[in-house]
C-alpha cells in the first residue's frame, strides 16, 4: 500500500515516514527535494525547513510573493517527478510513503488527483487545541508557509495582529482542504500517541479506506 502523507508542516508527516521504514516502506521527502531545487538560495548545512522558511520569510515582506510563486512551481516539478516514478515502478515499489508538503493543497487539482490515483492520501489531523495555540508554536519553529490569498490585513490592524488572525482562519481552510483531498483522517490524538506503532498506523489507514469504500 502506497501512501502520501498530508497535513500541515509539523504535524508530524515526517515522523511517520521515518517510522514507517521499519515496514520496509522507502519514504519520499518533499522538502528535500524542493531544497535540493532552490540549490544555492539556501544554505544546505542547515535544517532544509528552517532553511525554506527564512528564505521563504512572511506573508508582508518584499519578495514573499515572488518566493510563494517560486515554491510552488519547485512543488509542482517535484510531485510531478513523483508520480512519474510512481507509474514507471507500479509493480515493483508498492511500499512508497510520500511525505508531502502543507502546501500540497495549492497544486492544480489535475496532479493533486494523479497523486490521490498512485497512493492512499492520509491526513494527520493538528491537535484540537485553541487556533492561538499552533500560531504561537509557528513562531517558536518557522515552517515556510504558502498563505495563497489567505493573508489580508484590516485597516488600521498591526502586522503581528494581522498574522495572528490570518494564521487562524488559514488554518480553517487547510483543514477543509486537507479533509476535501484524504483517502483517511487520523486523529492527532491517535497519531501523536507514542504508543502507536507502524503496524497500528498501518491498520488504521487501511480500516478508514475499506469502511469508506
């Protein structure tokens, strides 16, 4: 069973795939890929997600948009990429686990569905905590966030403020997205666990899809 891991940065996507390994799934990591694209713009020493989120920066600085438009289209060369491979090795990489970006939603909807028609999409759910909660932890640990249209100041709102709000009301629409495009939805409380191993992971997933089917 093939799977792409969705969700928003830091949710833990990235956990999984690495502890997915012990099933003998190869895991594919987008970030680096979309790293290894932006070559020298940033510094490959460092953690590949700091990396992208200061190069990134926020939604009102200068060069945001550019670098938005930029990641986007790394993004889509780099699940374009995938897929094909995906499709070449049908037969002989079924445990493949595709450890998307929490922009994956922004991709054109063709190839978000060739994505969906290779592997399982599986949504790993944020704690159902207070919205202000997740801004406070993205402050502390900078993800490159694609905000789409999602950033829009009120009149006479400070930056801070208007990040804060936006941040919220991003997160809601992720969420709808995220669910709109899974195969499965797996509960923070679930996932986040540590006493919840591959093969539960694993069972879960394939439990969701049959009773959805």
């Amino acid at each position: 069973m093939r799977l792409s891991l969705i969700g928003m940065s830091g949710v833990g996507k990235s956990h999984w795939a690495r502890r997915m390994e012990s099933l003998g799934y190869r895991r594919i990591i987008c970030d680096d890929w979309i790293a290894e694209q932006l070559g020298p713009l940033i510094n490959p020493d460092e953690k590949s997600t700091l990396e992208l989120a200061s190069w990134m920066g926020r939604p009102y600085q200068s060069g945001y948009a550019e670098a938005q438009s930029k990641y986007l289209a790394f993004e889509t060369e780099v699940i374009t990429n995938i897929c094909a491979e995906l499709e070449e090795k049908t037969k002989t990489d079924a445990r493949v686990i595709v450890d998307t970006t929490g922009s994956l939603i922004y991709l054109k909807p063709q190839l978000i569905r060739k994505l969906q028609d290779l592997t399982h999409t599986v949504y790993l759910k944020l704690a159902d905590s207070n919205p202000q909660t997740h801004y406070q932890t993205f402050l502390k640990d900078p993800k490159p966030v694609i905000w789409g249209d999602h950033y829009i100041p009120m009149p006479g709102e400070d930056r801070e403020a208007s990040l804060a709000r936006c941040y919220c009301e991003l997160l809601t629409f992720r969420d709808k997205e995220y669910r709109r495009i899974s195969d499965c939805t797996l509960d923070y409380s679930f996932h986040h666990n540590p006493q919840t191993s591959p093969k539960q992971m694993l069972e879960a997933v394939r439990k969701e899809i049959k009773n959805s089917s």
